[in-house]
C-alpha cells in the first residue's frame, strides 16, 4: 500500500504541540476469527444487502457529521466485494483491501511509521455508530490528559464510557454505562522498531489489564450499537443485561446526536 493512504492527513494536537493521526477503523466484511467461529460469510449477497442499509442509515452519516474533522477513516474490505458496496461513498474513507483483518491491519502498519510518531485509533463496525462530536470529545480528553503520556511515550487507552443500545427487533433503545466498551481509543508510539499494533490487537475488556485507562464516566451518549437479527452481539447483550439493568431512553432526545434513529 503506498503512503498516499496518510498523504495530506489532518492531524490533531495538544496544547504542547504535539502531533498525532486519529484513525477511525471500520471493518466492513474482512474475515475476523469471530465472523469464523460464528460461520458469517462476509461475501454472502443477503448479508451484504442487510449490511448496506444500516451502514448507509446509521454509520456513515453519523461519521459525516462529525464537528472535528481532524481524522482519517479507514473502512476494511473483502477484495471480492461488489464494487457498488464501496464506489463513490460519502464522508472520504480511505479503502483498505484485503481478505482477513489482521492483513489489513498489517498493510496499515506497514506505511504509519513514515506518516507519523503517534496515532490514536478507534473502532467501529458497519452497525454501529459514533454521535456527532464523538471526536471531538476523544481529542478534548487526550489534550486534556494525555501530555505526561507523550512526554514519556507511554501508549495508553481514552474511554467514553456512556453510549446507546439500540434494539430493532424490540424497537427500544437504552442507555448503556460501559466501562471499557469497544469504542475505546488506543493511542500508540510508533516507529520502525516498535511496530504498529492498533486497538484491535486486545479484546478491550483487557484493556486495564494492559494498558493505563483515562475513563470519562458521565459524558453524553458517545456511541451506538445496533442489535439486529444478524448482530453476533444480540445474544451476548440480551443474555448479560437484565431487562430490570436496562436504563430505556427516549429516542427523540438524541435523534440530534445520532442520525437514522
């Protein structure tokens, strides 16, 4: 991959100075051990189609409206993926190829050490979606916390910790208090002789095990995750939280922050 993937990359600061490239990873339908273990074939047209409309209604806009702009998005494709999945789409992603996500990740690596000395990454799916100062409220945070960090060049891991559940078989939505959900963000020192990682590389319940954690515990709703009748989480979700644990919400009270609810 040349490095015209991080060619001309809006970069973020801190007050010290200090530079860093936020990448927003979304992986589309590259092979992950999880859509292996639970026999999701990525290529497969009805997946495909199903997939298309909530990336469309949910995903992409809530990264279009994002009021910093200062990152890049990064959207991981199958190879064999229909071109029309991918053509001409809205909010400038960058477009990684390759059949399994840690090939991905690998072509990524390959080129972020001559781009840049730090780079924050955060994660999403197709399904989910981030609310739209979801960026801005993570860089906040880092210029707020993250100068020792930098000074010493010790990774470390930003967590918003509050965000939505959206339920579409039940059509409910609920408040979600996550400490270390998957919409972290993982900030890495990066050179030729430290290599790339990304905040895929851990499940990110480990992440305190791992790395140090900046919570932000009361911050407004900062992300959304879909459950759907194709969602490897619905289960999970359904079976860990108790009706009687879930906090329901309004959707009129943040269709302001997310769009397509």
């Amino acid at each position: 991959m040349p490095n015209l993937l991080f060619a001309d990359a809006p970069r973020a600061r801190l007050p010290s100075g200090d530079e860093y490239l936020h990448l927003l990873i979304t992986r589309y339908n590259v092979v992950s051990g999880a859509a292996e273990r639970a026999k999701v074939d990525g290529l497969d047209p009805a997946w495909l189609e199903h997939r298309a409309k909530l990336f469309r209604r949910f995903c992409i806009p809530s990264v279009e409206r994002q009021t910093n702009k200062n990152f890049v998005w990064l959207i991981l494709f199958h190879p064999r993926t229909p071109a029309h999945y991918y053509a001409d789409l809205p909010g400038s992603p960058k477009l990684v190829f390759a059949e399994r996500r840690e090939d991905a990740y690998a072509q990524i690596a390959a080129v972020l050490p001559s781009a840049t000395a730090a780079a924050l990454s955060s994660r999403f799916d197709n399904d989910d979606a981030i609310a739209f100062d979801y960026v801005e409220n993570i860089q906040k945070g880092i210029a707020r916390f993250g100068e020792g960090f930098f000074r010493r060049r010790e990774d470390f891991v930003f967590c918003l910790n509050r965000g939505l559940i959206l339920d579409t078989a039940e059509n409910r939505l609920y408040i979600n208090n996550s400490p270390y959900n998957s919409f972290l963000a993982l900030m890495e020192f990066v050179d030729t002789r430290k290599p790339w990682r990304s905040v895929n590389h851990f499940r990110h319940p480990e992440a305190p095990k791992l790395y140090p954690v900046v919570e932000i515990k009361d911050n407004e709703p900062a992300w959304m995750v879909i459950l759907h009748e194709r969602n490897l989480l619905n289960a999970q979700w359904l079976e860990q939280t108790p009706r009687a644990l879930r906090t329901p919400a309004d959707p009129n009270a943040f269709r302001s922050r997310f769009p397509g609810l």
